[in-house]
C-alpha cells in the first residue's frame, strides 16, 4: 500500500481530545462506528481541531517575513532545529528528506474527510437540511485544501503554468487511486466545481458560534481571495465587495488587554527582563477558534512557538500607534528560550504557537482595496484600507491615507498587507507578485546565513542565500518518503 494512503486513513481518525471544554464536547467518530447516519457525517465537519491546524512545518519560516541571523544562531545553535533551517535557506534536499510533511499529509486527510462525506451523504438517514449543510462544506473543505497544496507544491497561477504539474486528486475514498499529479488546471477546475456546489448554502453569514461552518459569506470571501491570487482583480473586487457587506465586524484592537507580565532574573549574560504579551498569549482553542473576524478558521503552527520576525518586517510598523506591533511583537523575545542574543517574536494566539492563515474579516477587507487600486480607483481603495487601520490604531493617533498616484497606494497596500497577515501569507504573495503585470510588486528574497547541508549547519562558511523572481523554488519541494512510497506515481518538482 501507498504511504500516502496510510496517512490519509490513520490521520482521519485521530481526533483532539484534550483542549479544553468546548473541545471536549467536539463530536468524534470511532473506526468501529459504520456511517449510517447524516450527523455521524456533520461531525466530522464540526471536528474543527483536527480540520484548522494547516501548517503543522515550518513553511512559514521560508519567506522574508522569517529571519535568523548569523549572531542569533550562533549565540544558541540548538535552539534552532535543523529542519527549520532546511526551510530557512530553502534547501531543495532537506526540505524534501524529512521523516513527514505535515502540511501535505493533514490537508490529504482532510481531502479524504471531505470525499468520505461526499461519497456518502446520499446513502445515509437524516433530515434534508442536515444534509445539505453537510455536502455544502465538504465541498467547500475539498476546494480550499486544494488551494492551499496546489499553491504551495505546485508553481504560482498563470496562463503559462495551468498545463504545468498540480498535486495528485483524489476523489473517492478508494486507497488504489492513482497518485500521478494531474494539472495545475484540472485541479483549479475542482475547485471551481466544489465552490459552486458550497454557493447553494442557504447561510447567509458566519454563524459565530459556529464559526467553521460555511456561508455565503465563506464562499464570497474565500472567492475573493482565489481571484486575487489568480491576478483576476475585477472578480476579486466584485466577491471580496460582497464579502464585506456580510462579514463580521472588524475587532478594534484597542479593546484587546494585556496577559500578566513576565519577569526573567539576570542569568549569565543576560540582564533582568520583563516580558510583556496580549492577553492573545493566553488564549486556547476554546477561544481562538472563536477569534471575533473569522469567516473560516485556519492557523499556521509553528511547533517552535518562536515565529522570528525578520528586521524588514519589523521595521514596516509604527512602533508607537500600530496596536499590532505593540500587542503582538514581544521585545527581548528571546528570553523566552533563554537564547543569549537580542530578538523580537511574534506571539498571536496560544503562546506563540500559531498565526492566522485562514479567511477574516481583515483580509477581506484587504483584498477589496488592493483589487481596487490595482484597478485605477487607488484614491477609493486607501479609504477602504482606512476602514481597516483605524482599528488597529490606539485611539485618536490615526491618520489617512494618502497616495501621489496608484504606484505608491499600490506600495502602500501591499505594505499593509505584510503587517496584517504576516508569516501565513508572505510565500503565498510573493508567488503571486512575480506573475502579476506590474514589476513594482516583484521580490527578490535575500538571507544572509551559513552554508547548509544535510548533516547540519557549518558556521565557519557564510553564506548569502537568493531566491530571484519566478524562481522554481517558489514551488516547495515533496515529501521524498511519498514519493519513494508512491512508486514512481508522484513526480518531484524540477529545481
């Protein structure tokens, strides 16, 4: 049997059990239960701990929101595992040679969910209503899972690239299924069809209490968002306009208070420090999967907890008035794993141990200003950044916006972007970037490290790592232990 096919049935049927009340309460499905019934099939849907962890690598420490500098790696090199070092200078061969790829294996297990659902939604007892709630987010589960593997196995969307090689769809829940990669447009097909099928919910907006669930409002935003990244900015503006009409209100972060400090003695070479975090630091899934701007929760997990903020990033903040950088980036961060040298992180939700990635409100609101200004209303699209900003602000420091001409509100939104929706979504946009017609939003990913290998990392021999526009490692390399399982079925990107 296919290695692939044994990750898909065993991660299927690990379900969490352990994070607190509302958790405990998730419906579960045993492998001993056959499906008889629509709400055995409805609680796999609602079995959010083991649908909204996306990104259990460390992806996103492969973009230039991430950094770790020679002096920050040398002050404590076995704080830093290797494999986030391979991701780090994006080394093809020990990207590739890791034991798992999570990200690849946890969104084939949610593939695997969705078409055991579809696959059986029709032979089961249940009430009607039931049922379409059902089949509406499978197929919408479906779509966006594929969304994410195509765009981040496979190259950037363009008219030169549909032809090119996608991920392999499976479709049934059939373990011989071929596990050949089909292409870049048969997959983007899927996911047009699965996303009419979850347009036919008669849900209007996100439910708050049940957050993950879908919605016109789901299907609208996560639209928006497939058009952006297609470059397709009118269709991106007519959904993510429809999106914010029904999407749940902006969170002013002024309202967001403050978790108990931390306070460090002095130690060695370290002085006395107190650290201070967003009352966020403390929140568990009993609370962040009900994050007030969700529209479909997802969340990057860095099993580091350390997301290491890159100087660039860093600097893009006003670090007096953004509430974002005063709540979320903790100064002296470092203490935190007691490495001797000075680093920002960057703590959302749970002790630093996940960013956002899923659809909000914020992004929404984002992709509407950029595909208004990316076509020619600039002035209309920094008054709908505004709208976001203010929010984001301490009260009565914020000023708007203002623009000389497109180019610089263009610069201007992208710039905002970056603050809003760091780590999660940074790769992503500079894939999109390098095929958009414009060459103003083109980035050329620059580090400054060591020489990397297999067998470790040799801090004698510096090294300036580059990854130019349109490179081919914007497509990350597979799991080599799927494809060896695979038998020649899955085919390696070309580096």
């Amino acid at each position: 049997m296919k290695h692939l096919k044994y990750i898909l049935i065993s991660a299927f049927f690990v379900l969490a059990s352990s994070c607190g009340d509302f958790l405990d309460k998730t419906p579960s499905t045993s492998t001993n239960a056959p499906v008889e019934s629509v709400s055995q099939l409805l609680a796999l849907i609602d079995n959010i701990p083991t649908l909204a962890y996306e990104t259990s690598n460390n992806i996103p420490a492969g973009s230039d929101d991430n950094e770790v500098s020679r002096e920050l790696y040398k002050s404590s090199p076995n704080s830093f595992s290797i494999d986030r070092m391979f991701y780090l200078t994006n080394y093809f061969d020990g990207i590739s040679s890791q034991a798992t790829d999570g990200l690849w294996s946890g969104l084939y297990s949610n593939i695997y969910r969705a078409n055991l659902i579809i696959n059986n939604i029709d032979k089961v007892s249940g009430s009607n209503d039931d049922r379409e709630t059902v089949r509406v987010n499978a197929h919408f589960l479906r779509a966006y899972s594929y969304w994410v593997l195509i765009n981040t196995y496979s190259l950037p969307y363009s008219d030169a690239n549909l032809s090119s090689l996608g991920v392999p769809k499976k479709l049934g829940i059939d373990f011989e299924e071929s596990l050949k990669r089909v292409s870049q447009q048969e997959i983007y097909n899927l996911i047009d069809a699965d996303l009419a099928v979850a347009a036919q919910t008669k849900i209007i907006k996100v439910d708050p209490k049940l957050p993950w669930r879908v919605s016109k409002n789901t299907v609208d935003s996560f639209r928006a968002r497939l058009y952006l990244y297609q470059n397709r900015y009118d269709k991106a503006l007519e959904y993510a306009t429809n999106a914010v009409t029904d999407a749940p209100d902006l969170l002013d972060y002024n309202t967001l208070g403050w978790s108990n400090p931390i306070s460090y003695p002095a130690t060695g070479n370290l002085p006395a420090q107190t650290l201070y975090y967003s009352e966020t630091h403390d929140w568990g899934a009993a609370k962040f999967l009900f994050w007030q701007e969700w529209i479909y929760p997802r969340l990057a997990n860095d099993r580091s907890q350390w997301f290491l903020p890159s100087k660039e990033l860093v600097d893009l903040y006003d670090h007096q008035n953004d509430l974002r950088f005063d709540l979320l980036y903790v100064e002296h961060g470092n203490r935190r794993f007691s490495v001797p040298y000075e680093a920002y992180r960057y703590n959302f939700f749970s002790d630093g141990r996940y960013a956002i990635s899923g659809l909000t409100t914020a992004e929404v609101v984002l992709i509407k200003a950029e595909s208004q200004i990316r076509t020619g209303n600039w002035q209309t699209g920094l008054k709908t950044l505004d709208d976001l900003r203010i929010k984001r602000y301490k009260a009565g420091t914020y000023t708007p916006l203002s623009a000389a001409n497109q180019s610089e509100a263009l610069k201007i939104v992208l710039a905002e972007r970056r603050r809003e929706l760091p780590f999660a979504f940074r790769m992503y946009d500079v894939r999109r970037f390098s095929v958009t017609d414009t060459k103003e939003d083109d980035v050329v990913m620059t580090r400054e490290f060591f020489k990397i290998g297999l067998s470790g990392v040799d801090v004698n021999t510096p090294i300036t790592y580059t990854i130019p526009v349109g490179s081919s490692l914007y497509a990350l390399p597979i799991n080599q232990v799927e494809i060896n399982a695979s038998h020649g079925e899955i085919e390696q990107n070309k580096y």
